[in-house]
C-alpha cells in the first residue's frame, strides 16, 4: 500500500489487513466492534467498543491499542527512514499503545480520552555508518477529562536517547492549549550536529565551485547574479533576446535557449511574463540537464508546474526553488509539500532598501508626469 499526501509519500509498500467484526443495531443507530485488527506491515493495533449515533451527537466506549511491537516495524513507516537505505538498517526495541475514548461528543464538546504511548530501549543502526542511536526511551501521554478541546493535557514525562556516544534527555508538559497555553520543558545533555553524519545517511551536497549556471533573461537581475555565481568559480551562460556588448568573458556566455538547457547545472529564471505557453514547459524540462537545480524568482506563470512536479517526481530534477507561483497565495499542494521544492512566499523584494528604492522610483515617475 502506498499513501501519498500534498505530494509527500507517507506510506510506501506497506502491507495493511483488516479483520472486523460489527455488530449493527440498525434500529437503535449503535456499532458494536469486537476482536477487531488493523495491521499495518507487522504492526496490529486491536479495537473493541462501541459507537451510537444519536443526532447530532456521538456516543462512545472505544478502547485501542497495540503492545511489543518491534521497533524496526515502526520505523518502517516512518518516511525518513524507508526512503533511506531501509534494508541495510538494523534495529533493536519495542513500542505499545494504548488509546480508549468514553462519552459524547457534540458540536466543540469531547468525549474524554487518553493515548498514552511507550518506546522501551529503541535502538537504531545502518550497516554503512559507524556508530547508531541507542537508549531510545520515551513516554508520552495526550489526555482529556471530557468537555472542551481547553482541557486536553500533553504530557512528554520520557525522552532520552544517545547518539553517537552523546546523551540527551528531555521532558515537555501543556495546558490550557487554547484559553491560555502552559508550557513546561526541560532539555538536558550535549547534541554535536557532526555526528549525525555518522548515525544517518544524509544526502551529499554540491559544490558550486566548477558547475553552470544558466541565467534565463539577462537584465539588470540577472547579470547581479551572473556577476555573483562567477565569484564563487561557476561559469556563467545566459540567454536573452537583447545582448548586452562587452560584458562575455572567458566565464560568460550568451548561448541558445536548447544550449543553456543542455549545459547547465543550475538554471535560474529572471523574465518578465511572457504570453502563451510557460517557457519552463515539458519539452524545455526534457532538454535540460539530469538531476538539474531550478530556481524561479520571475512570474509564476512562466513555469508549467504540474511538469515541473514530473520532473520533481522522476529525478530529472533534483531540486526546486521557488518564490512566485501560477496561482498566489499558492494552491499547488502537491509542489509546495514536495520533499525536493523550497518555497518563499513571493518575498523577492522584502527587504527595507528594496522597498525604499521602489518608492523613490515611483516618485521619480509621478515627477516626470
């Protein structure tokens, strides 16, 4: 089974199996469930109780839970680790469960409830890497005594682990989380960030020394980030209707639109909004590099994004980022939750000396009226 949401895979080749058995009391609007398993891979979590629907209410004896599961199967359905070298991790631990909810719920009103959670001595390791997480302790509970969402408690009580020889502990309490939020927390012991390198696989990055950037509309925006690119060591080519003479050197170049797409690394769009079809298009993505960065502060409508996403989607893109959208506020879901797309919103000229040079610009206009 796979489960995607807003473009992000949230279930991927997990196996689920439900066994029920209902008991429906048409009549009087009541579901009994009884020796009831929803299994996900090798996780079973068993549900007994009861449901009555009367009007505009919902009454309710629901108890839910799942005990010893191991902590592999857990992981299992955690997108960071399937998506990262899952058959060569190995993992130690166990994890319960256990919810019940009693009462009715109508309208704000809930019934009251607990989920109370336990993770006992997880541990983690991946066979390429040298050291793992170990002393994975946690316990958790979330609990209402029934009424308003006001008097839901989260409770942290557990959390400690070590990674890669590094101890850490932590502890987290809240209250009244809609009236007046009460937050408690502690936080004890020594993180080093360089040593997650050692414990996870993290992506390699890319240096820009060396690679091609290709500048789509060299204007005035465009040769200040030719300009910038060529001091980090890139080599710039750019290709716009208008040349601008003296400005190529041994690190730029105008070249053809089919030439920048097949030569570049890196492509950052800088063009006003062009009429007809995007010109970042499915054919125009097919030409371009494999595993190329795309960058867009332009017009959102320059950009064909349901191509844009394929291309996300198949790797012939690696990565996006993006400030202006077809549609703003953006509504693409599946774009803006995409694990390879940054997103800003439409903030290119957010700071106070652009916008201080916007207002002497227009001023300069009415001027000259």
């Amino acid at each position: 089974m796979r489960f995607v949401s807003g473009g992000i895979p949230l279930l991927s080749g997990a196996e689920a199996e439900l066994v029920a058995v209902i008991d429906a009391d048409l009549a009087n609007n009541r579901f009994t469930f009884s020796r009831n398993t929803l299994r996900l891979n090798a996780i079973s979590v068993g549900l007994d109780g009861w449901v009555e629907l009367d009007d505009d209410a919902v009454v309710m004896d629901l108890t839910a839970g799942c005990d010893k599961v191991q902590f592999k199967d857990v992981l299992s359905l955690i997108p960071a680790f399937y998506t990262r070298e899952f058959k060569n991790l190995t993992a130690g631990g166990e994890l319960s469960m256990a919810l019940w909810a009693k009462g009715e719920m109508r309208g704000s009103a809930l019934p009251a409830f607990e989920l109370k959670t336990e993770v006992r001595d997880g541990s983690f390791q991946y066979s390429s890497l040298p050291k793992a997480v170990t002393g994975i302790n946690i316990a958790a509970k979330v609990a209402n005594p029934g009424g308003v969402m006001d008097k839901t408690v989260v409770d942290l009580s557990k959390f400690g682990l070590k990674m890669a020889g590094n101890s850490v502990s932590a502890t987290f309490h809240a209250t009244n989380l809609v009236s007046d939020p009460v937050f408690r927390a502690t936080a004890a012991g020594r993180v080093d960030l360089g040593a997650v390198k050692e414990v996870y696989p993290l992506e390699k990055g890319v240096e820009l020394g060396g690679k091609t950037l290709g500048v789509i509309g060299y204007g005035r925006i465009g040769q200040a980030l030719g300009r910038m690119a060529q001091g980090l060591g890139m080599n710039v080519v750019a290709y716009d209707i208008y040349h601008v003479e003296g400005i190529e050197c041994e690190t730029m170049h105008y070249v053809t639109m089919d030439e920048l797409l097949a030569q570049s690394d890196f492509i950052s769009l800088h063009t006003p909004a062009i009429d007809g079809k995007p010109l970042i298009n499915r054919e125009n993505i097919a030409k371009m590099k494999d595993g190329v960065i795309f960058v867009n502060t332009s017009r959102g409508n320059n950009v064909d994004e349901e191509a844009l996403l394929e291309g996300l989607n198949s790797g012939k893109v690696r990565g996006a980022g993006l400030d202006v959208y077809a549609e703003e506020p953006a509504k693409n879901e599946a774009l803006l939750n995409h694990p390879n797309v940054s997103c800003t919103p439409h903030i290119g000229a957010a700071t106070k000396e652009a916008q201080k040079r916007i207002g002497m610009e227009i001023v300069s206009i009415i001027d000259n009226l």
